[in-house]
C-alpha cells in the first residue's frame, strides 16, 4: 500500500493565504525548536542532578577525610622508637615510681605493666575506714613528698599521717635483661605528740594490667610470703614480703596477717576491691596485751557471676594479690623484687645491704645537686638546701609513664573519637589533684628538669611531640587510661583539635640549646642534636599549626581559641587554652580579638625555630623573618600598647561595665516556690560592649616584658617596672599578683562556683618568668638595668622566702599563694612549676 495523499479538487482555485498564517513548513519547525528546548532542559536537569550527586558524595568523602584527620597521627617517623622504653634499650629507667597518683607504688614504662603499690589503714581508731592509696587532698596528711629522688636509682619519701610518719624507700639494681631487681623499705615511727604507739595494717599489692600472670605463694595458713609471676616484659619474677622488726637487723616484731588474692576489671577499681574486701572478724592477739577485733582484707567476690547477668564492664580481669601485714609501731619491713633473668646476683638487696647502697646512693644525689645547684656555696642554710632537694626530688618523683587514647573531638565530628593510642612520659603538676600530663605545664617541668638530667628532658618532649597528629595538633590535657580518666570530671575529658595551649616546651628546647651551645663536647649533651634532627619535621608542623589556626584578625596578630560560649553565666568567659583560665579578657568573645600573650608566645617559638634550624643546616629564613617581624617592638605597640592603661593590652569587643546579679524567676501568685528553678547568679552588661582595648593589668600585660620580647632601651619598659614594683598594682611582699589591686576583676568569682584563679593570687610559674626577665635586662646595657637589678634581688627574696616559709608551716609546695598573706592555697602538693623556685635560688634561669 502507497501512502495516502490529501485529495486535491481541481478547478477549484485555492483560497488565498490570510495575512497572519503561518507556512506549515514554519510551523514545523517551531515545534522542532520546542522539542529542541525540552530536551535541553531535561540534559541539564539531569547534568545538574547527577553534578548534585557528585558534589554531595565528594563532600561526604570530604568531610570524612576531615573527620579522621583529628585522629591520625603525625606522617613522619616518631622522635622516639617503638621499643625506647623497653627493658632493653632502657634498662635504668625501665622501673620506676612512674604511678605518681599514688602515694607509694612502682610500675615499668611498657603500655600493660606489672603494677605495684602500698595501701595502709590505722587500726583501732574513732574514723571508721581510714584507707590510704591514691594521693587525696581529703586525706588531710600533714605532709608527703619525696625528699630524696635521683629519678633513676632511688628515691627516700616522707608521709606524715596524723601521729606517724611512714618513711618510703627503694633501691634498684641493674642485673639480667629485664630491668633488674629492687627493694622497697617502709619505715613507721609514731610522732612524740602520740599518746600510744598505733597500730596499723600495710598492704603491699601487685597487679596486672590485662596482661602477665601472678601466683600467691601462703605460708601459716593467712601469711603471703610472696608471688610468682610472669609477663612479657619482665619475663619470671618473684616478690617476696619480709617480716616486720623494730629496726635494721632486730628480731621480728609480733604481726598479724592477711592476704586477698582475686582479680580486677582496671586498675582505678583497686581501691574499691580493698574496700569491699574488709572484715572486722579478725582478732589482733599481741603477747603481751589485751585482743582486739581489728579490720582486715577477707574475701573479695566479683560484682558479677556464672549464674548472673555480665557486669556493664567488660573489660578483661586481671590478677590482684594484696599482703596485709597489721603491727604496731615502731617497725620496719622490706618488699623484695627480684627478676628472673638476673642470674649472677651476688646477694639480695635486704638489710645492711641494702643501706649500705641506700647511702652510697644518698652521697651521690648530694654530691650531684650541689654541683648542679651550688645552693650551699650561695649561703643558703642546711634547711634551705633540704626544701631544695625536696622540690627537685617531688618533680623527678611525679614522673609518670601513661598509655592509652584521649578522647577528642573537631568541628567535623558529630561525636568525640579515641586518639590512636599512645605512651606518655611526663611529669605531672600535683600528685593528688593532676596527676597526668599538661602540656604548658611541661614546658616549665622541663626547665628545672633539664638541669639535672637533659635526657628525661629529650624523653618528655618526645613522647609529647609524638602525640601530635597530623594537623599538627597535640591534644593540650593527656588522659591516658582509666586510672588517670577516673580523676578527672566529664566535662573535661574531650580535647577539642581548635584549641591550643602555650608552646612552653620551645623554653625547655632553648635550654638543651643553651646547653648544647656552652658544651659541645659534654657527655649529657651528645645526644641534642640527633634528637633535634629527628624531632624538626614534627616541630615545623606544630609551629605552622599555631600560624594557621591561631591567627588574629590583624597581620601578625594571634587569637586563643576555645574561649567560653555561654557568656550569660561567666562575668567575663574563661579562656583555658592560654593557661591563664579566668584571667580577664575581652567581655564579649568575638573573632576581632587579639591576645598579647599568644603574640609573646609566637615571637618566642619563632625565634628557637630559627635556632634550631640553623643548628642543622635547614632553612631558617623564613623563621627569622617572622621573629623580625612578631618582636618589631613599634608593631607590637600598635597592635597592643594601651595609651590610656600605659600597658600592654588585648584588643577586642569589651566593655567592663558587667556584674553577677541574682536571676529572676517569675513565680505566679499562689504557686508554691520550689516548684521553680533557683534563681541563679547570670551576668548583667549595664553598657554595651565595643572594639577597644581590655585595659586588664596583670600578668598578660607583661608578656612583651616576660619573653624578652622589648627592647632593653624601650621606653614601654619603664611603665612596666613602675607597675611591677606599685603594691596598689602588681607588687607584694611574697610575689607579684596576677591582676592589679585596682583592677574592677581583682578577686572576683567568675560564676556563684567559680572562686577566684587568675585574678589576684600569685602564681610561681609566672613569676620565675619574670624574675628570668629582670636578670635578663639587669644584665643588659639599657636606661633601666639599674632599676632591673635591684627589682630583680628584691623579687627573688620575696618569691623563696615565702614559698620556702609556707613548706615549713604547712609541709607542702603550693598551686599558688595569697597575695594578701602568702598564705599556700589551691591544690597541694603541687611539685610542678612551683618547684621552679630552685632555680631562682640557684640563679639558672
């Protein structure tokens, strides 16, 4: 079939076209076009959507790309080798008291040590449980530290409890391949004020730590002789308790006792089991005296059995053995740890043994701190040379070894993640209220550390460098494991990767400069620069980090992130992460702020950069420029100098007109009060805030002054000093105070619970530092060395003879001091950077 055509009449003619129809032929086209542009909008539908579904899964990779860079770690090799810490390669510092949260406790530097500690309890007393183990400032002792600690070998520690003193000492002995042997003594003596002479029960422990295993070894029925255990790092071991006597080589004192042997899902639950544990069914039964019920370690179950549901906490049980010896005073016992691998022992370290290398050790700490400190050759007095000793002794004895995974957290993550884990070799601040690691806190420990042993110098920072990710982060409060994360409160476990700390550890890589520099051939000092070879890749990305995520809004200006968002609770918000916490800033945080101090601190890190660099013969010019640049004295003024202060400021949106004022709850009439919220005490701005500078004088307004950064012949210095030395301001009789007398925020609570921190009392730490400035300036041509040098004699005595007066009254080294009364208040003993009054003693600054 053809196809049909449109039948045409002829003869017809054609009616004429009207004037406003349109050819077919146009007509099919223009429906062409309209097919044409249909599809056209389908293609770019279709090309956008599947644009939409590119971009959307590129951001999704994207932001999990971003959202695992908070936990990976640092691309280039570790400072310190996997095995730096073993027995092998270590094998003086393998065992150690590195458990400072305890009062009395040794454990290897290895990630599942071996643990060890001594609990003890009075007996017979009106307190109920008087358990002593973890280090409480709730235990009121009358004091504790280590008064001897050559932070290798040997250590001499004195706990004084209400009517007794127990003295604590070890001894270590190198031999075999696993760390050596050593030996503890526990000496108990009552105070002359006791009526009687206590009785109390030492408990000696050890524990594993999911990891080795531990056998007990009974002998008469109730007394352990000693335990049998292997592990992978220390291979046979045996720990052997030792019966009590009056004193060295005296007969054996009557004793009862007891031993638990069970196990224990972490090593912060030890003290729970010993608690739960104790009996009072026991009868102490001397021969000559009357029998007494006293309490006792008895049998200790498990929260959870076969036949029960599993505990919540399903970690991995380990072994947990407790000697419980219970005597009375005066008495002296020794623990014996002997290794298996030591094999040519020539006799036990016990008894006269043992003090003779007690005392061989003693004269060698003596001799050492002398030659390191020469406090006796500056005049001070035996007393004065002992609190020195004390100081020095309670840092290098608050080192601990830590492992495990902080818990953190970036703006990419909906929830915290775990760190990789990792190892921490660090000194602590306070044994009872920090006992863990802090970074800006470090770099202070190490100053006066470096001094003595430059190698835990290079060892801390390592591990702390090593921690760095690879944005260049370090997480600034370290808390590794479940004995260190049970001290701490909630709120304060996530470390946020915005937020930063002071790079203090810059002032202890100057020192081992310095050190380096004066004495290159020196034993101690050999080992600096490969050290620094190994750790610069790291350190040229963590001083990038500050440059890139600490910067202002200003060039070469800086800004401390991680300031308080709830401004309507806080007075003024706190800014933990400068260390200075409620030191005031500007009222109202904004991102037009500029923090002098971080500009302090930068300009100092840029400096040591460019040492360091051109030390090993990398590329400096970039360090140098930006050291040029961030200590250019008139930059500085015109981004911080306060004409109307005639002091260095931070800038920012603030106004000081700011009050707590009790909150307002509207209760309906007739409704009972308390079923509405308390009124809490909120924040009141009776002016709004503006762009201005704080105009706070204190400790930050010293900064340019404290790290060297002015110029000896700048005109801002006599400012400075007349402010320092005003007691209207920042001077008194036991240091410099933190604000000014006459600042609106001196002494004032940031929130109804916050007391006071930074707002008045004197801390030491930044008072060495400007004790550190007054000797740099008083030692450098200038118009105000004068002035400097006699600030400089003044402040020094007034800083030693305080802190050294409130030990001898109170037994401890303090947080920090009342600038009213120099009274030591805060948390105690706190051996970190106020121990750094030895070296103001010692004038090594």
């Amino acid at each position: 079939m053809g196809r049909q055509r449109k039948r045409v009449v002829t003869g017809e003619a054609a009616p004429p076209p009207r004037k406003d129809e349109k050819p077919a032929a146009f007509h099919r086209k223009e429906k062409k076009k309209k097919v044409d542009i249909g599809k056209v909008f389908i293609n770019i539908s279709i090309g956008l959507c599947i644009f939409s579904l590119i971009w959307f899964f590129y951001a999704l990779y994207m932001r999990s790309n971003l959202a695992k860079r908070v936990i990976t770690l640092h691309p280039s090799p570790a400072v310190l080798d996997a095995n730096s810490s073993s027995a092998k390669v270590s094998t003086e510092r393998f065992w150690g008291s590195y458990r400072p949260q305890v009062y009395f406790g040794m454990k290897t530097r290895s990630p599942r040590s071996i643990v060890t500690g001594m609990m003890w309890m009075r007996q017979f007393s009106d307190m109920d449980v008087n358990l002593r183990h973890t280090c409480e400032q709730g235990d009121r002792l009358q004091g504790y530290g280590w008064m001897m600690h050559d932070g290798i070998t040997f250590g001499v520690q004195e706990i004084r409890d209400n009517d007794f003193t127990l003295t604590t000492e070890f001894v270590k002995r190198m031999g075999g391949s696993h760390g050596g042997d050593w030996t503890w003594r526990i000496t108990a003596k009552q105070h002359s004020s006791a009526p009687q002479a206590p009785v109390i029960s030492l408990m000696f422990y050890t524990a594993a730590d999911t990891q080795g295993s531990l056998e007990a070894h009974i002998e008469d029925k109730s007394r352990l002789a000693s335990v049998t255990g292997f592990s992978e790092e220390l291979g046979n071991f045996k720990i052997s308790f030792r019966k009590p006597v009056t004193g060295e080589s005296s007969s054996a004192k009557y004793a009862s006792y007891n031993y638990l042997q069970t196990v224990s899902p972490g090593l912060e639950k030890l003290t729970d089991i010993v608690k739960q544990s104790l009996n009072r069914r026991f009868v102490y039964s001397p021969p000559s005296g009357e029998k007494r019920h006293y309490i006792a370690v008895d049998t200790y179950k498990p929260p959870h059995h076969q036949n029960q549901q599993k505990s919540a906490d399903a970690r991995k049980e380990s072994d947990f053995v407790l000697h419980q010896v219970t005597v009375q005073m005066p008495f002296q016992i020794e623990v014996l740890f002997e290794s298996g691998s030591f094999h040519n022992r020539p006799n036990q370290l016990v008894g006269s043994v043992m003090t003779q290398e007690l005392e061989s050790r003693k004269a060698e700490f003596d001799s050492k701190f002398e030659k390191t400190f020469g406090l006796e050759s500056k005049g001070f007095s035996q007393a004065h040379v002992k609190f020195g000793k004390a100081a020095l002794s309670n840092m290098l004895g608050g080192m601990g070894y830590f492992y495990g995974q902080s818990v953190v957290q970036s703006v990419y993550n909906e929830y915290p993640l775990l760190y990789p884990e990792g190892a921490l070799f660090t000194a602590v601040p306070s044994r009872s209220f920090f006992p863990r690691g802090f970074l800006w806190d470090e770099g202070f420990h190490q100053l006066l550390l470096s001094k003595w042993d430059p190698q835990v110098t290079r060892e801390s920072i390592a591990h702390w460098i090593d921690l760095m990710n690879m944005e260049g982060w370090i997480p600034r409060e370290q808390i590794l494991g479940d004995e260190a994360r049970s001290k701490v409160p909630a709120e304060f476990v996530v470390q946020r990767n915005e937020n930063a700390n002071p790079p203090t550890l810059f002032l202890a890589l100057q020192e081992l400069i310095e050190q380096l520099s004066s004495d290159p051939e020196k034993a101690t000092s050999q080992p600096t620069l490969p050290f620094l070879r190994r750790l610069f890749p790291r350190l040229k990305t963590w001083f990038e980090w500050y440059n890139t995520t600490q910067t202002g809004p200003l060039p070469n200006s800086y800004r401390w992130r991680g300031r308080d968002k709830d401004t309507n609770l806080f007075l003024n918000p706190k800014t933990l992460t400068s260390g200075l916490d409620d030191y005031p800033r500007a009222s109202h945080p904004s991102a037009e702020e500029r923090h002098v101090d971080l500009h302090c601190w930068m300009a100092l890190s840029s400096g040591i950069m460019a040492s360091i660099a051109r030390l090993l013969g990398e590329p400096h010019h970039d360090y140098e420029l930006s050291h040029q640049v961030l200590t250019d004295n008139k930059k500085l003024n015109e981004l911080h100098w306060s004409d109307q202060l005639h002091a260095f400021s931070d800038f920012g949106n603030h106004t000081q007109a700011v009050s707590l004022q009790q909150e307002k709850v509207y209760v309906p009439p007739g409704q009972p009060r308390h079923q509405f919220p308390v009124a809490r005490l909120v924040r009141s701005v009776r002016r709004a805030p503006k762009l201005q500078f704080v105009n706070a004088l204190g400790y930050v307004s010293l900064f340019p002054f404290l790290l060297h950064i002015l110029t000896p012949d700048s005109p801002k210095l006599e400012h400075i000093l007349r402010d320092m030395r005003d007691s209207n301001k920042l001077w008194t009789p036991y240091g410099l105070r933190s604000i000014s007398k006459s600042d609106p925020m001196y002494m004032k609570r940031n929130t109804e619970h916050d007391a006071p921190y930074w707002r008045g009392p004197i801390w030491i730490n930044i008072n060495y530092l400007a004790v550190r400035a007054l000797h740099h300036y008083s030692n450098t041509e200038g118009p105000y060395q004068e002035k400097a040098a006699a600030l400089y004699e003044e402040l020094r005595t007034n800083i030693i003879n305080n802190v050294y007066r409130q030990y001898v009254e109170t037994g401890y080294i303090w947080e920090q001091y009342n600038d009213s009364t120099g009274r030591g208040q805060g948390s105690h003993p706190f051996t970190g950077w106020s121990s750094l009054t030895v070296l103001m003693m010692a004038e090594q600054y």
